[in-house]
C-alpha cells in the first residue's frame, strides 16, 4: 500500500471532479474539494469527515481564489495532486460566438486554472515534488462543429502545458493532460448554448442535435476512469497525455496517422523552404 496522497481538485462536486474525489477516498488517501456547489460539497465530506474537506469557491473570482485557497491548503497539510478539472462546454459556431461567452468559456476552461498553477507553484517548487494532472477533452484532439471556442480554449490549455511541463520537470513535478472521451456525466446537460445560425444547422446545429441524443447513454464510466487515475497517479505512471476511453484512444490514433499521411508528400518540399547554408 503507498502512502497515503494529498489531492486538491477543482469541480469537485459532479462528474470526473467527483468520481476522483470518491476513487481517492475509497484508496484512503485526502481530499481538498473545490466547488461552487455547497451543497454537493456538504455531501462528499459527509462520506469520510475525516480525509475530506471542502472549499466553497468559483475558481474564476480571481481575488478570492488569492484570498482562500492559500490558507484552506495550510489548514489541509498539504498537496501532492492538483487536479484542475473544473470547466464547461459552449456550443454555438464560430461566426455566432458572442465576445461575452466567448470570454466567459476561457476564463473558466483556461484563465482559471492557469491562476491555480500559478498561485499553488510555490508550494510545489518549495517541496520539490508533486503532480499537475489536468482535464483537457477529446476537442483537443481534433475539435467539432459547434465546439469552436471550447475547443480552442482547451487545446490552448494543453499548450500552456507543454511549456509548464518542460519549466517545471527539473523541479520534481509531473504535468499531465487528460483527454475524456465521452463520460457518463452532466456535462452536456451543462452546455452552454449560444448561437447557431440557419447557415450552420447542416453541421454545427447537427452535432448539438446528436449531443443532446446521446445525453446519459455515453459510454464511458467516470468511477472507471478516476479509479484509472488513481492508480496511476499511486504508481508514478502518469503520462504526459492520456487519452481516455476508447473513442479518445482512437481519435488520437487516427489524428496522427492522418497527419502524417498528409505531411509525407510535401515533407521534401516543405523542408526545402529554408535557406540554403
């Protein structure tokens, strides 16, 4: 049995956020919940009082995020997994996404967990040794009509990542990305929906009509995949990316074939673009 992990994780409440809370209780180790929902938070402290406690915080709310996450960390005793798994979808295309929902998906999707690993750095460097594991989606892959700016925030959080990863590994803190396919969660009831105009109904329209059909009848199990992670994150075996579920396992694989396919006929030309030496 490993010793027992200080897990942080944001988006608590419902979903992946919860099924991790539970899978990491369950394996015996802490709990710092972080939600806006309290009581959902009530009820996820209630299961196991002692290793559990909460924070009831909208991690977008710069100024208070600064003011109460430092102090609830010192109250808890510590931090090996900072899980950002807080975020929400938006549907609507491209050319309809309003600025307003627009700023508002990437300051919960991006702007906010960049300000946790920012505000939680410290601690982490100062310790030399923890573990960021982030939530990305399947729309990092490759992303859908409809899914623009919510892809765009999540690949730019990936990349974000990329750049954090190599900072931060000579510090003895590991960075991963997960990338969910679909899960049995609430997070298409939770969409938020903007505009699809007459234009976008054959593609972007289309793809909300078969996110709603598939809504409670996604394949995947969030109590699988948290318990997958829990194990991973117990055995040091957390890698950079991890696709999750077998749609996202596939996308993944079919993306870079794809890619390459495409590249392999231009590869000579493309190189022959620098200048000669």
């Amino acid at each position: 049995m490993s010793t027992p992990k200080h897990w942080l994780i944001t988006g608590a409440s419902r979903g992946l956020g919860r099924a991790l809370a539970e899978a990491a209780l369950q394996r015996g180790d802490r709990v710092l919940a972080i939600s806006r929902d309290a009581t959902a938070l009530q009820h996820l402290q209630a299961t196991e009082p002692q290793a559990c406690q909460s924070l009831v915080l909208d991690i977008t709310d710069g100024a208070a995020l600064e003011a109460q996450l430092p102090p609830a960390l010192d109250a808890f005793g510590g931090l090996d997994i900072l899980v950002n798994n807080a975020g929400v979808g938006m549907l609507a295309s491209v050319e309809d996404s309003s600025p307003q929902l627009t700023r508002a998906n990437f300051e919960v999707n991006f702007f906010a967990p960049m300000r946790v690993i920012q505000l939680l750095l410290p601690r982490l460097r100062a310790q030399r040794q923890g573990q960021i594991l982030t939530i990305s989606a399947a729309a990092a892959i490759g992303n859908y009509p409809g899914f623009g700016v919510y892809g765009a925030a999540k690949a730019a959080l990936e990349s974000l990542h990329e750049s954090l990863r190599q900072e931060v590994m000579s510090l003895g803190i590991g960075v991963s990305l997960i990338q969910p396919g679909p899960l049995r969660t609430d997070f298409i009831a939770n969409l938020t929906q903007g505009d699809i105009g007459e234009a976008y109904q054959g593609n972007a329209g289309r793809f909300a009509r078969y996110l709603q059909s598939v809504q409670g009848k996604q394949t995947g199990s969030p109590q699988r995949a948290a318990q997958l992670l829990v194990e991973l994150a117990h055995e040091g075996r957390l890698p950079f990316r991890l696709p999750l579920g077998a749609y996202a396992v596939n996308k993944a694989r079919e993306r870079a074939a794809t890619a390459l396919r495409d590249w392999e006929p231009l590869m000579d030309a493309a190189r022959g673009v620098d200048s000669p030496p």
